[in-house]
C-alpha cells in the first residue's frame, strides 16, 4: 500500500523538478522549489496517459516533448539554485520536526487501498474503466479520463487489487499545494503548518484523498491551479506560470466538467482590475491568466463535446445551471455542437483574449499599499451574499447546509472572516485580489452545488453527497481559513496581544497542537471510522474467487439470482451490476446481460428459455449461471429440464465492509453473500432452438 504511493510520488517529484525550475523565483527555496516540484509534476503525470488515452501514442509524444522543451529552457535560462536555508536554528528544527509530524499523520490516515470493484456507482465505473484500460489499452470512459486513466497506471503496473492504491498521494499534494500557496502569500510559517494541520485531519480530505472519485483529483488540482495565480500575479517572468496555469485547468476540465466554470470569477476579476484604478497596475497579469486559463479550458471542452457529450452537457452543465441558460448555449447559441464553426468562435476567443492582454501597458510593479474603495464594497457584497445564502441555506436545511456543517462550520466562519478582512483593506492588492476571487469561486460553487443537491438529503454511502463540495468549495475554505489566521495573528501582534512569552517555540509549539487535538477531538469519531474499515473491503476478494469459476473467457456467463427481491442489507437494487459487470469490463470474461436491462432493474431469475438460447448461440457447448443466494429455490431445484444438465460447480462466499450516511447503529456493517456457480449442458445439441442474431450478439454486462 505504501508502496504505490511512495513510487508515485516520487515520479511525480521527478517530473515536476524541471518545471519547478521553469518557474522558479530567485527568492525560493528548496521547500518551495521541491513543493512545485511535486505538485507540478503530480498535474503531469495524471495528464500523460490521458493524452494517450485521447491520442494515442502521439499524445504521448507530444507529453515528452513539452517536458523535454521545459526541461531544456529551465536550463538555457541558468537561473541560481534554491538559496540555500539560514542556518538551522531551535526555531527552523521545531518547524521541521512539527512538519514531519504533520506529514506522518497525514501519510497514515490515507493507506486505505479502498478498491471500488463493485459498480455500483460513480466510484465503480471510474475503477473498472481503469482496469480495462490497463487491459487493453483502450479507455472506454464516457465520463471524463483524468482519474481512471490516473488509475490505470498503478492497475497496470501492480495488478488490478492495487487500482486505487497510489491515490493517497493525491491528498499529500493537496496538502502542500495549499502550504505553498500560503507561503507564496507570505503566511507566517506556524500558521502555514497549522493550516496543513488541519487539512490533514480533516475526514472529508482524508476520504475523498482515498476514495475513487473525481473529487480525489480535482481538488489537489484545483489548488495546483491557484498557485499559478498567486505565482503568476507575483513572478518577474510570468510565462512558465501561464503555461503551468493553462496545463492545471486542462486537467480540471478532463477530471468533471465543472472547470470552465472557474473562468466566470476569473473574468469578473478582468473587469474589475480594469475599472478600479488602484488595481489597474496588475490588469495585464490578469488577463494573461484569463488566455491561458481560456486556453486550457477550450482543450478539455472539446474533449467533453466531442467523447463524452452527454456527460459533458447532460449530467454535468445541465445540473449546475437553470434549463432556460442550458436551452440557450445548446440549441440557441449551439456551443456543444462539434463541428468547425464551433472550434473556430473556441479558437477566436483565446486568440482575442490573448491580444487584449498583449495590448494592455504594462506597469512597474510598484505595489500600492491599498486597494481602493470598489474592491472594497466587492468584498462586503460578497461576504454578504455568503452570509445570507448560508444562513438561508440553514434555515431551510439546505443539503449544502448540511455538507457544511459536516466539513466543520469553523471553516465557512474563517473563510467568512479572510473575506471580510479583504473588505476592511487589511491585505494589499494582490492577496486582495487573490482572496476575492478565491471567495467568488467559493460562493458560485456552493450556490451551484447548493441548487444541485436541492432533492438530495441522504445516501447509503457514506459522505456521498458531500464530494460535490469537496472539488473547489472544501480547499477554497481551507485556504481562505489560512488567510485568516495568518490576519488574526498580525492583528494580534501588532496591538501587543502576544507577549514574547507566547511567541517562544515551545509556547507556539503547544498552542498549535493543542488547537490541532481540539480538531481531531471533534472529527474523533469519523476519525475512528476512517481508520479502523475500508469501505467495500473484501469486495476482491470476492470478486477474484467468482472470477476463478471460470475455466475459460470464451464460455458465456450469466449473472442471475434465486429472487427478484433487493438482497437485505444491501444498497444498491441488485448485484448482477455489482459483480457481473467487474468480470465482463476489468477482466474481459464473456458475460452476457439478459434482455438488455437496464442498470438498475433488480437480479432476475433465470429461466430455462433464457438457457436454452443461450446454449444454443455458446461456441463451447456449455454455459455458466452465477446465482446469488437469495430468497426462493436455487436453479438446480427450480429447473428440472431433459434436455439440459445442471451441475453445480462452486459455492462462493464473501463479506463486504458497508458504511451508510449516517452511520448505521454508528458504526460500519457487514454484508455476506453467497453465490453458486452452475455449468449448464444440453443433453443433446438437437433439443436447442436455433441461435437468434439477437441472442448471439446480446449486450454484455
């Protein structure tokens, strides 16, 4: 388990160390040039095998070759090495040992390989297309690629009851991501270690640091691109920021469909900085980021218009906004049709965008020290309209509402708190800028999300509903909550509330652990949870004996059961999806799905027309039944046939780990299952009706 991540990691390291020196500033150090350097590399190594995914071999040429371009220009441009740390002090050693604390906690609590083999859900098509694309080497994903051509990799490299294995390394990278962005702001460094903290024992980050959904990805990516803004607003050579900046919103768009999204704040910012005066120095800057964020989005828009359309448009765009600005873009403006005015007007746009940008003066960066009055009245408007949408979210008890208060209202109340020190001129312009615009994505995103969920109360998986938050709005608080502190604690000192006694290290060292164990006391027992299960655990298990049943992959399969009834303690409304499904996909066994039903239609029960087609169409003369024991009499007692001969070959047997939101009887249940394997013979060929077209060429599982 540690293993894949710790390999991860460190190709992730690997390929980012020329792209961290790409982007270098002369005043980085070796933490900030080794941060870049993971996270950068992190966005690389999830985009590589789905370029290959898309392209094919030449996308992935074309992945060495930019890598290789920007390992070749970092070097032509010689910029001086990491300045070398001050000389270690008790102050720099209590930093680092306090790190190395944070960072095992951490690494512990995100080993869980929960491996969603089942497909019974989100989660499980993501891991079966992985294993499929590991397989044979074509992605069949009709969502989109980032995570199961991510997941594929260690699939292929450790074997398919490894798939999600590496996927802790997604939350450490979301942990530095967001040191480095506080550092990047000027973040006191006790403060940046607290803010890591408590992204670290924050359950709703461990959970979705191990479970394979898009979130998993999406949010340490979403923070790698908010570092290219900060970087961007504060870099002498702003290009390799720009390039890093367009290649993380490509990877956002092709992990769900909501990163274009991110370019509406992005494009009020542009306006702003261009209507207020004090801010009109950085306007060029903005704008720049505006292109290559465009830029980026436009790749991953085609991807979604042209693979993935009814995702991209149906069960993604058409559930964030209303049916009126959804019938608008598609049949009026008909921006997801395909075809060559459509790549034209996407073309067009980064290119004016682009030349806006070239065309705006460039200004010395002679900072001022305050903001101006407009962005103040943006920031009380926003921090307004966050106020009274959450407080009317919670006097309704908005879905969104409850997601809140279940990733800790503490963090809504800081990220409240960084806003309104915004509008109180606390911070110069940039962090001002930065905090706005951070704050914009926070409240679109809960507003969108909030709408979402609005029939959406509760789901047998645990924390379901709440991943939906966790993409943008949960590192968004988590970075406003930095910002926060970092203000409370200049505030406080420069009104001479800490004394020099406080601010001694092991005064400082306490206050924080304390504060750190007061957190983890309040998340304690979905801690616990966390920590003592894996959801679905056994499911390989399980999964590989029924898999072991079959003698070969050409004899066809049929997954059925001795009830139509939902098996009790079960969540989903049959297993045939379950397990069926995994064999046919992740391991390429023949299995056929009965009458075309659809997903979600419960187990059947097998009938002996049904056996007798389908030996009639099996080129191996035999066929085998997977029966779930169910209610209702098993298919040897049931069917009594001369023509056929039944013989049951296996009992298989397994036990799956289940947690529920919220936790039934508080705790994680278990779920037995028993399924036996029949092999299914004619007594003679001459007994089997003729081999319909449409039996032979049924839809596989």
């Amino acid at each position: 388990m540690l293993l894949p991540i710790a390999l991860t990691a460190l190709v992730s390291l690997l390929l980012g160390l020329p792209i961290a020196l790409f982007t270098r500033r002369s005043s980085d150090g070796w933490p900030s040039f080794l941060a870049d350097g993971l996270v950068f590399g992190f966005v690389a190594f999830a985009l590589s095998p789905t370029l290959f995914a898309w392209i094919g071999v030449t996308g992935l040429v074309l992945f060495a070759a930019a890598w290789l371009a920007v390992a070749v220009l970092a070097i032509v441009r010689r910029p001086a090495w990491p300045v070398r740390p001050e000389n270690p002090n008790r102050r720099s050693w209590a930093l680092l040992v306090f790190a190395a604390v944070i960072a095992v906690i951490a690494v512990l609590f995100r080993l869980h390989n929960v491996n969603f083999l089942p497909w019974v859900g989100d989660m499980g098509a993501y891991v079966n297309w992985a294993n499929e694309f590991a397989r044979t080497g074509v992605l069949s994903a009709t969502w989109p690629p980032l995570l199961s051509s991510f997941l594929a990799v260690p699939a292929a490299v450790f074997g398919t009851s490894e798939t999600t294995a590496s996927l802790g390394v997604a939350g450490l990278v979301l942990i530095v991501a967001l040191c480095r962005i506080l550092g990047l702001l000027g973040a006191n460094r006790w403060i940046v270690l607290l803010s890591a903290g408590l992204a670290a024992l924050s359950v709703h980050a461990i959970w979705y640091s191990t479970f394979p959904s898009s979130e998993a990805l999406d949010a340490p990516m979403f923070l790698a691109w908010l570092i290219t803004v900060v970087g961007a607003l504060r870099a002498r050579n702003v290009i390799p920021w720009l390039a890093m900046n367009a290649a993380a919103m490509l990877a956002l768009g092709l992990t769900r469909g909501t990163g274009p999204f991110l370019l509406v704040p992005l494009v009020l910012l542009a306006v702003v900085v261009l209507v207020v005066p004090a801010w009109r120095w950085q306007a060029k800057r903005v704008w720049q980021l505006l292109a290559s964020g465009l830029a980026g989005s436009v790749l991953a828009f085609w991807y979604g218009i042209t693979r993935i359309q009814q995702y991209y448009v149906d069960m993604q765009f058409r559930s964030l906004v209303p049916a009126g600005i959804a019938d608008f873009f598609e049949y009026k403006l008909r921006a997801f049709t395909p075809n060559f005015l459509t790549a034209t007007v996407l073309v067009l746009s980064v290119v004016i965008v682009a030349l806006v940008a070239w065309r705006i003066k460039a200004v010395e960066e002679d900072v001022p020290a305050k903001t101006g009055k407009l962005p103040s009245i943006l920031g009380w408007i926003l921090s307004g309209l966050l106020f009274f949408g959450i407080t009317g979210a919670a006097i309704v008890n908005a879905g969104g509402w409850q997601i809140l208060e279940r990733i800790g209202l503490e963090f809504t109340i800081l990220g409240l708190a960084a806003i309104v020190f915004a509008s109180l001129r606390r911070f110069d312009t940039r962090q001002t800028a930065f905090v706005l615009l951070v704050g914009a994505i926070a409240a679109m995103f809960t507003g969108l999300q909030t709408y979402r969920l609005s029939d959406h109360s509760a789901h047998a998986f645990f924390l379901y509903w709440d991943r939906y938050f966790v993409s943008e709005v949960l590192p968004c608080l988590f970075v406003l909550t930095g910002i926060s502190l970092n203000a409370l604690f200049i505030l406080a000192k420069s009104r001479g509330w800490l004394r020099p006694a406080i601010l001694s290290i092991p005064a400082v060292v306490a206050v924080v652990a304390v504060v750190l164990a007061g957190f983890a006391f309040t998340e304690r027992h979905d801690l616990k949870l966390e920590a003592t299960d894996s959801y679905l655990d056994g499911a390989q298990q399980f999964q590989a004996k029924l898999d072991a049943s079959i003698p070969n992959k050409k004899v066809p399969v049929l997954w059925t059961s001795t009830s139509t009834s939902v098996l009790p303690g079960f969540f989903f409304p049959n297993t045939w999806m379950a397990f069926a499904r995994p064999m046919q996909v992740s391991y390429g066994y023949n299995v056929k799905r009965i009458d075309n039903r659809n997903n979600i239609d419960r187990d059947e029960v097998v009938g002996y027309t049904v056996l007798e087609q389908e030996l009639a169409c099996s080129s191996t003369g035999s066929i085998l039944v997977f029966e779930l024991q169910n209610t209702g009499k098993n298919l040897g007692s049931r069917i009594v046939d001369p023509n056929l001969t039944i013989t049951r070959l296996a009992s298989d047997r397994g036990r799956l780990s289940l947690l529920s939101e919220p936790p039934t009887n508080g705790g994680w249940q278990y779920l037995s299952l028993t399924v036996d394997v029949w092999k299914v013979t004619a007594t003679s060929s001459g007994t089997l009706p003729t081999c319909s077209p449409a039996a032979a060429n049924a839809h596989p599982s």
